[in-house]
C-alpha cells in the first residue's frame, strides 16, 4: 500500500472515530481531539503540503458527518496541519519532544482560532466556555492520546528518508 493511500486512510479513520466515538466522549468536560492530534502526527512525519492536503480531508470529512458549518473545521485544519508541517520540516522532526510540543501548540491554536472563527461567522460561542471550560480539558486529553497516535503513524508511514547527494558534478559542455 502506497504512503498517500496510508495517510488517506488513518486520516479517514481518524475523522469517522471523531465523529462518531471521541465527540460524544466526555472527560473531566474536555474531549480528546483525535483527528488534529493524528494530523498533526501525520504532517510532523510528511511535511507541510502533505500536511495541509490531509488538514482539509479530515476537516471535510468532520463537517460532513457532524453536519456542521461546512469549511470551517477543514480551514482550520488545513492551516493546522501545514504549521505542523512546517515545524517538522525546519526544526522538530528529529527531537523527542516535537510530537508533544506540536500538539500543545497547536491545539491551543486552533481553540482560540476556531473561538474567532465561530465569533466572526456569528454563531453564539462563550469564550469561557470554549477558551477554559473546554479547551484547558482538551489539550490533556490531546497529550494522553498523542504519544500513542505518533507512534501509531510513525510505524504506519515510516518516515521518508532524504535522497542522498550526490558525490561528484561533471560537467557537460
């Protein structure tokens, strides 16, 4: 199985579990974010391009299944998931502490984002709620599940190694 047809289809899994599982499982009045937490680990593996394309799926698919505004759960993880991608490209693919640090940063991100987003579009939203209630909550859950789900993609997609350089140049005139 081809690695985009891998990522397809954790991050399928991931959303239809959101969807249906981890929306509906409250704890300590937070739920884990499964779905940003296996995009961040698959961008963190992949790169941002990869990270953004399956942010969006994932994002869609969540919109779709829990019929909620259409596009905003996809923005806010296409963004998400390029960051992340990001991240691992420049600085953190190869330090320990980068799966855990991304979800932290990350989830506090799309939280207040998606706070402003909601805010802007005019839906009723309490920041308490969402910025304290909710999120401080979330963003443990999200570090309990995150090293489980990290080593989950990492043994899936098997990080891509960088092409090697070449030795010598010869010239051609």
């Amino acid at each position: 199985m081809s690695g985009a047809v891998r990522i397809a289809a954790l991050v399928f899994l991931a959303a239809l579990l959101q969807a249906s599982v981890f929306s509906s499982l409250l704890v300590v009045g937070g739920t884990p974010d499964v779905l940003l937490v296996t995009l961040v680990s698959v961008a963190l593996l992949r790169g941002s391009i990869t990270g953004a394309a399956a942010g969006f799926g994932g994002g869609l698919l969540l919109d779709v299944a829990t019929l909620g505004t259409l596009g905003v759960t996809s923005l806010l993880l296409t963004i998400a998931g390029y960051w992340a991608g990001r991240y691992g490209e420049t600085t953190g693919r190869d330090r320990a502490h980068a799966p855990l640090l991304a979800v932290v940063v990350i989830t506090l991100l799309v939280g207040i984002a998606a706070y402003a987003l909601h805010f802007l579009l005019g839906e009723d939203v309490s920041a308490r709620h969402a910025l304290v209630t909710t999120l401080l909550p979330g963003l443990g859950l999200n570090l309990i599940v995150g090293g489980p789900l990290y080593a989950l993609a990492r043994w899936l997609l098997r990080p891509v190694q960088p092409p090697t350089r070449a030795q010598e140049v010869e010239v051609v005139v």
